[in-house]
C-alpha cells in the first residue's frame, strides 16, 4: 500500500487505496484534490455517488472513502479494510 506524505499529495491517485477508477468516482461527487476530503462526510459522498450513478455502489467504496477522509485530517494510511466495522457501524449500505 501506497505511504504518501498527506503534506505532499497532488492527486488523488497518490492517496492510499485511491486508483484511477476511485480517483474518477471522487470526481464525480466534486472531490477533485486530496485537501478537498479535509471535513467531508464519507456517507454524504457515498449517498451522492449512488445517485448519480444511479446505482448502489458496492460498500468498500465506502470503506474506501472513510479510509481516504482519515488520512487527510491526520490519521495514518490504513487499508480501507481497516474501515469496515466503522462502516458497518454507521448501518449505511
């Protein structure tokens, strides 16, 4: 797994657990640079994706989100698996 430097970061594919299909999917809900995750809801984001999709969107997006926002406000880079009990926490999905 990718260990960037969240100071440093340009893309969101130099975000842990984001590549270029994820990297799209944070476009779509307006999410266009890392720092732009710094207070965002992942659940809000989620629910967003969904409906522009117009489809459920499996739950490691989620996850994955969740993993993403961590990082950026300070926490370590964790697999988004790390993030799939607060997931299931939150009762989204």
């Amino acid at each position: 797994m990718k260990n960037p430097d969240r100071n440093i970061v340009a893309r969101l594919e130099d975000l842990p657990n984001i590549g270029k299909s994820l990297a799209g999917r944070l476009h779509l809900v307006g999410i266009n640079k890392p720092s732009d995750l710094i207070g965002e809801n992942a659940v809000v984001l989620y629910k967003n994706l969904c409906v522009l999709t117009q489809e459920r969107q499996d739950p490691c997006v989620l996850d994955t989100f969740i993993s993403v926002i961590h990082f950026m406000e300070g926490g370590d880079p964790l697999p988004w698996w790390a993030f799939t009990a607060e997931r299931k926490k939150k009762n989204v999905t």
